[in-house]
C-alpha cells in the first residue's frame, strides 16, 4: 500500500496547504517583505527524468542563498581545489551572517553556504572580469542547467538587497582587510546580491539539481556539468552546510542534502534517485522554510530516501 | 576489474603499513600516550554478516569518543527524545572541548559527540543509579551488540584520565551550574570517564556498529537494538557531528557517517551495506586518526559507499 | 555653604533611608539570599584617622568579591611581581564569571578581582601550605589592618558557597586544565570560598582600607603594610576593574577606586583623603550595591573627591 | 633633591633619546609605515600656563586616535547624554578594530575610544550636515582650545586611510546594520578618516589638553569649553578605555589618564595639575607609543602625579 511519487507529493501539497503555522516571511529585505505566505509549490525529477510538480510549482521566488550551490559549482570550475585555501568546508555553529567567526579564523570563511564563504566564492567567479560578465556566466550555467533560458534577475530585489544589505558589506569588507578579496569591494558585493535576487519556479530548480543527483551529468544535453566526484562532494557540503545553524536539525529530520535560502525556496539532492524543490515563503528562526522542510521530511520518510538509512 | 572487498581491505592495509605520515599519538591521557604509533586495523561487516578484517584488527585500544555512539543510543532508549531538551543536534563548530559555546548557549551542548554534551547523556544514563550500576549497563549493552562477552573497561586508562581530566571537570561543573547535571558532578565524571576507557579491538567495533548501518536489528541475535528511524537519525549525528572541528571535511572527503576518538579509532557507517572499525593511534590537528581517515576515504571511494553519491 | 564631611555622610544615610529602587539581593549563594535589602550602612577614615560613620554601620555582612583586595595584596608580598605572570591586569569586558576569556586567553585570567583571577591569587597564597594555614594568614592580616580583633569568617556562608559554586569549580578546574593553579582544585577553591565568607561591617571595612588611601602605611600601628607604589597600583586595578562590567561606569560617575562584592559591599579608596566603606545589599544588573554606588557618587561630588578633577 | 619639572623633562628626553627599544612603526596605514623611528617629543602646560618642551616638540605629527577625545567633547556639547544610548563607557577587554564586541553587543560599541565607538561619535557630530561642515566644525574645534590656527589635514594621509581603512569600512556597515548611524557610511568614514588624519605637534596637543586638565576652562579664552562634571568624566574614560586593551596596564604603570594614538603619540591630563602630550612612533603590541608610555611612567613618578597615590 505504499503510495506513488505521484501520489506522494500530491498528498504533501494538500496537507501543506491547509497548515497554519507557517513561519514568517523575511522581512530584512524589503521586496520580499510582501511575498504572500499563504503559497507552497513542489517539484521532483526522479532518475527517469520524469517532473513530477504540485501546489505553486511555477511561481516563480527569489533563489537568495540556494544560488550558492550554482556559484561554488562555478567556482570550483575555475579555480578548482584552490578554492579551499580562501574558504572551509565545516558548519559554521553560527547565524549565516555572523561576523565573529570571521575575526576568530582571521578572514577565512567556514564554509561556502555561509554570506562571506559566498562572498569569496563571488569574488572568485569575477577573477577579473567586469560584473556583468561574471551575472552573465552565473545567468548562463544556471539557464543550462535547468533547460529553460527564461531564468532571470529579479533588478527589483537586488537593488532592495543594495541598498539595504549593510551586513553583507561589513563582512566584504572585513575579508577584504583580511586580503581574502581581490576584486573591489562593491563589484563583489554586486555580483553576490544579484545572484541572489535570481527568481526561479520549482520546475526551474529542481531541473537545475539534476546534475548533482545523478553523477554530476546533464540528463538532457548529455555530458557532464561536473565529474561524479565534485557533485558528490557538493552534496556533502549541502548536508553538512545547507541549513546555516539548522543543518544539524535538517540531517537528523530529513536526511538528505539540501540548500536553504530566506526567499523560501530548498533545493534539495537524493543521490541516484531524486533532485527536489520545495518552496514557501514563511521561515523560522534559523531562517529556513517551515512547510519547505516539513515537506522534505514527509518526502524523505514516505520514498524512503533519507541517505542514512532506510 | 573492482577488487572486492576482501581484496579492497588487504590493499588497504598493506598501503597503510608502509605510511610515514601517521600524525600524532594523544599526550593529553598520560596512559594513551605510550601506544605504538606504527599500528593499524580494519575490520568491515557486510550486510551478509561476513567479517573482513586486516592488520592489527585484533589489537585492544581505548574507544574513548566513539563510546559516545553507544551511550547515546543507551539514553534515548532510556529518556526518549526529552533527551534533546538537554542536548542540541548541531555540529560544534569549536574543538571538541571549547567551554566557550556552553557560556554562550546557556548550559546546553551543541550536541551528543562533544565532550559536554556527552556528559549529559552519562547524567542521563545515571538517572539515580549508581555509577556502578550505569556502567554496567553500559558494558552489557556493548558486549550485547558486539557479541562478545570480553569487552572490559580498561581501569589504568579510566583512572589516568580521572588524574588529568580537568577540562572534563570544568565542563561538568558548568553544566551543573546550569541545572543540566543531575547527579553529583564526580559521579557523572565517574562514568564518563570510565566509558570512554573500554577497550576494544577493530573486530569488537565493527560488531557493535551493526545495529546503526542495518536499520537497527541486531542480526545474530535477532529482534531490534533500536528502531530503524533511530538508527538513522544516529547515523545522521554521526556525519555532521562526529569528527568535532572536522566533520565537514570528513563528509567532505569520505561521506560516511563515522565516529572518531582520541584513541585513534573510527566507527563507520554504511547504512545497508558494512559497519567498518579502523584504528591507527595517531591524530591530526583536529583529533581525528590519520590513517583511519585515510583508509575510510580510500574504502569509500573504491567500494562506492559514499551517501552523497556514487 | 559646604558641609563638613560628618553632615553629608549623615545627609546621604538619610537620602538612602528614603530611597525605594534598591535593586535585587544576590540570590545565587542561599545563605545571602535571606538579607534584608532594607539596610545602608556608611563610614569614613579621613586622613586625620577619624572615622565617621551612618546607617547600619555596625552591621556585619559577607565581604564577598571586596576580599579580593586584600588577599592580592598577600599574595603580592608573597611572590611579589611574578604574580602578573599568571594574571592580568586590564579590565574583562565580561560578566565576572565569564570562563570564555579564559578559553580564549589560554588560563591567564584578565585581572586579579574577577572569579578566575582570584582563585589564581589564593592559589598564590596556599604555596604548599595548608588551606586552614592560607585561612588563618588571611584572617590575621585583616584583624591587623583593620585593627580589630573580631573579625571572622561565616561558616555558614563558606559552605552555601560551597555547595552550590559550580561555576567557581568549573574555573577553577579549567584553570587547573591550563597548569595556572599549583595546589590541588578543593583546596584552592576552600581558601577561596572561605575568604569570601568573611562578616565586616563598614566601620572594620574602612579602617581595613586605610593601608590604600594612605601611602602603604598603618595609620595606628606605625610601618607599613605595602609600599607606596603598591597602595598606588592596587587603588589603580580597583580603579580599572573593581566593578566587574561596571567598572567604566563607575568611575565614569564616581571617580574613585573601589571593589565591590556581591554582599552589597563596597570599598572606595581616595588617595590620601579617605578610607570609605558602604554596604547595602540591594544589586543592579551588574553586581554592584545599588545605594553603595548612589551614596559614593554623592560623595565624591560632595567631597570633590573624584581623582579625576573637583 | 627633587628636580623641577624642567628638569625632569629634560632628563626625560635624554633619556628617551638613547634607548634603543623602540617598538614598531604602524605599518597598516601605508602613508605612516614611513615615519623615522628615532624621534620623540614631549610638551607640558601646567597650571600656570607655562609651556615646556623637549625633544621634537615641534614636529608635526598624526594625531589618529587622539582625535576621538576632541571629537567626544564636540559631541557631547552637540548631543548631550543621549550619545551615551549609541556608545558605552566600559573597558572593551579586545583589541582596537574588534567586531566581535560588536555583534555580541548588537551594534552598541562598548566605548567612545574604540574605533568603532569612534565612528559613531561622528555619526552625531555629522548630524545632518556635509562631511565638509563636520570637519571644519572639529577642525575650529581644535584650533580654538590650541589657540594655534595652523592645525590642518594631512590630505595625504587621510587619503591613504581610505584607501585601505576595510576594517574600519566593516564596522561602519556593521554599525548602520544595527541602525546605529544615521548619515550614509561613507560619509561617517569620511569624517572619520579625516578627523584622525590630522597633523598636530607635542606643543599644539599638550595646548589642546588644556580644558580637560583644568575643570574645562580655557586658560587663555577664559569662559568654559565644557563643564567641570564633563572635564572630569572624559578623565575617566581616557583612564579606564584610552589605551585599547592595554589601558589597564597603563593605569597600573602610570597611573594618569590618556589617550594614545597609532600615530605614535599620547595626550595626558593630570587633574587640576598638567596637561601634557608625548610623541614617538614606535607602538607596542597594543599599538600605543612604547618611548611615550615609557616617558609619562618616568614623569609620573618624578612628578608624583598619578592620580591614585604619591
């Protein structure tokens, strides 16, 4: 009597939908302050290639931090494993902006999930070129990944997140005084927050994880996006840094790599079986969508997809 | 042309016999510090329950950390999920024995696997016995789930880190002063302390780990250790919490639920497929064995037992 | 239209009689907890040795942190300035149990008047002796500067301390942890919490201070107790960090060296001028006597005695 | 025997001219990195309006962090004690450019001498107008209390302030992320920059000193610059918060309160007696004139005006 992919995830939209509690909506950026709480969307491809989508599953939202997987991945394409001589790879045990560890391991970031890990991975990605071109490369993986050219910067958001987003350029600047910058402050700053305000549907987002379930290829164009070993070492990343200080809480519920961002939205990878998107606006205080991650548990514990165990 | 596992293991053991770089033999436990350094077993259950095992799998050493798995498995049989009230479930981000993060949170451990967090769940284990009573408690169910009545507490090393333990002390005391100590601080040290000196070979481990990577059935003897969600949500734990400062790098490089001690042991978990013992005293920077990572990382890497992806 | 010294020290009794905002007696030692916050005692050594006293002067409370003072100042005679090898001396930013500092600064602790530096100079004073030795050099010490024979310590109070100073045990052993403590924890923390349980009232706290405002010297007994330049740093430390996180405050309003304790006690120091003790037991979020700072702000504006200019 | 203060300043200079412990010139500032090494300066006012100098006392030199004490004086007479909402009054127990305080303490910095603190004593002397106002106000600020119209901007090293002031560029953004500024940050960091890029002589800053040493009196002016109460509590706060994390020690040693600055020199107030500035750009690891605090340690002691005892 076990039930269907299909019919799972019908069954997870309808009983998000009649939830109340739904946490709140980032109020920190301004733009987003008016989302409407009240909306959920899902979508999953399986290793058939099959989408299987319900609830607001073509609204598009903000991507906010779950665009950190898509920079890394970038990123390490660049510069490869030098990478993690300016960023680290462990859990931060902190709020996702907060600036002591910064000052405490003298300008290395923990992890490349966190705002200043992203920060230097940005910087990474600019290596030189002017910030158009690094948001065009950034824009241009992202569209060929999910097979869709209609993915976009939301200007609206990014310029809130510009005006607004003092802490982010506290921590550029302090990696800069710390010599963990190369580009100018403000064009890195640039290229993090526009990434950022890139607006994604779930459809967009889980076609765009295929390549880390399924051995770093591109299911549709064929080929490689990366080898087997760096998707799988992502996903590592994901599980052990994808949920700031809830990432602890995240592996013991659900159990599989995923990325959180305030926009609501979570990417989430079952190696071999699955890429998902979850989204709903309303966080809780680790700055993680409620319905997002109660969904991605029912999920997990239904398909049995939990990567610790059956 | 894969070597099976048997072949894997041997080649692994003869690659780790001719090492140089083997780090550092702990100093911080006087009675540890005299172990061999040039000294490395395996020892790997498979789902069929065969044993394989090579170089000095044999050889008795100090559990230490790796205790903790079993001691928390033994609480949340005994308190349930209250225990998590007490405890939290997220990576450190800190040395293993930082008493920083306990100020800064107020009493509650970031989780189980830290030192201050695994004295808690010895309070917890106490739960009004004696010490007595409670290790051995703790020894039955060790000998239990490893199948081997020999497993014994090791009472040089329990009284030589009963000398030189005053980290632990100072953690302990903390706690209490917080109220999340119950019994008298000695009598919790008492424990603790005697815990982390059982001696066990790599063949013991590997044993004992079964419960965790086949869904929490004890397979010799049949019926649960525990259910098969505890299981995984151990596991979990395992992977984001149990190399202290350096749990992300080991999901990173290896990706497989593990625990390390001082001792230079690691229990690692393949959730269907092996529960792996390996032991080689000496540590890295971050506590963890040298070899013993390098076996588990080798080993997953060849027999695909990475969770984040083949 | 100035008063003389014996009408404003009655003039702030009686404002202090009046007042209600007292602020909160010291709950976290039992047998402290009981005292009747409705007292305020004053007295005043002046330079002419006579003492001028109000309000429950006669009253003896438990001397607390105010101790510190005076078993620093063994300890300098003790071993002298090799003691600033071991603690100190700038002010801690941080609550006065704080044991982070400690962690982060390796067991030196920031100054010789918050917990950890204390327990370190008691430490400094057993110097292989027995704790009732290091006890009763303390006591004799104290008879002789106050010139008073009666002074005590509350047994009482020594073992509520006792029973319920986890935080105190937990420094203690995390400096033990760093090889800053010599003698063995209990003793140190014995010595420690003992001369803490000392019962002074104003009259015996003033005379006991005179050896500071007045050059090293006895007043009484002729010769010195510390030599100038030792009265003149030790009035400095108490300037810098004898109010714990309030220290810049105080002397920002008050302007004279003083070492309050948790009893409601407090000891102010004008150079060449006076010997002042306030005691009332009411504290503010800080630690410090409410009343004791209100009537030792009074006075120093009163008396012109800030150091700071009239 | 004793020398005149003539004399000793004499002698202090001689002094001072052959000791070959010189500390480090700050290099962080590129434009300073290339100050000689070899000079120092004293200057004195006493009570009588008597100038004595030696040395090179008049060569000009960057005032840095002295400046804050000025700028504090201007704000107070702008904003009163509200500024004390905005800033704190204790010790900061951290180095100069810490933003861990700052995070830990949401935006509060801990005192108005840290950089931080600094920065937003310049938020309220900006106070709605141009960079260019503010800075003319603290400018004629400085030449009034000097009585020297030649005090300028060094442009050249303002220039290089901002150039490479990242550090102090995160603060600001940290500050106005905790909506502790109000006027744009590079506006702040402007004026701030500016305002410690000032170029003063041991003469014009002992001038300068004036006001605070004698009861807020401008001798030659005659009327007040500020009021006796807040003459004497800027005293304090240079005493307990003027030397970074190194004002403890240098209340012990000297036992005057003063201001010290990365460009090598120190204002100190000795109350109702002298006000007196010292200059070498050699700093010790606290970043405060090793050849200055040596000098004042003499001075006070000959002179017998450390404020906490003959």
């Amino acid at each position: 009597m076990s039930l269907s992919l299909a019919e799972t995830v019908a069954a997870i939209a309808a009983d998000m939908a009649g939830r109340t509690e739904r946490g709140k909506v980032a109020t920190y950026i301004p733009e987003l302050a008016g989302v409407d709480p009240g909306q959920f969307g899902i979508a999953v491809v399986d290793a058939e290639g099959t989408l299987t989508a319900a609830g607001d599953s073509e609204t598009p939202f903000s991507i906010q931090s779950v665009s950190k997987v898509f920079t890394l991945t970038l990123a390490l394409g660049k510069v490869g494993d030098t990478l993690w001589n300016r960023v680290g790879r462990e859990p931060s045990g902190n709020a996702f902006n907060s600036i002591t560890q910064l000052e405490y391991e003298k300008g290395i970031p923990r992890n490349p999930f966190i705002n200043a890990g992203a920060i230097v991975v940005a910087d990474a990605i600019l290596a030189g070129h002017t910030p158009k071109v690094a948001l065009g490369e950034i824009l241009r993986f992202l569209r060929f990944i999910a097979d869709d050219e209609d993915i976009h910067i939301d200007q609206k958001v990014a310029r809130s997140e510009q005006d607004t987003g003092f802490r982010n350029a506290a921590l550029a600047n302090y990696l800069r005084a710390f010599g963990n910058l190369r580009a100018p402050v403000e064009q890195v700053l640039g290229v993090y927050f526009h990434h950022c305000a890139i607006a994604v549907t779930c459809r967009q987002l889980a076609l765009a994880g295929r390549y880390l379930a399924f051995g770093g290829r591109h299911p549709t164009a064929g080929g490689r996006v990366v080898s087997a070993g760096r998707a799988k070492r992502i996903n590592a990343l994901m599980l052990t840094c994808g949920h700031y200080d809830g990432s602890g809480d995240f592996a013991f519920k659900v159990g599989i790599p995923a990325k959180s961002g305030v926009g609501g939205g979570i990417l989430a990878v079952v190696p071999g079986k699955a890429a998902i998107a979850v989204w709903s606006p309303g966080l809780d205080a680790q700055g993680n969508s409620v319905l997002g991650s109660a969904a991605l548990e029912i999920l997990s514990q239904r398909m049995q997809w939990s990567v610790f165990g059956a």
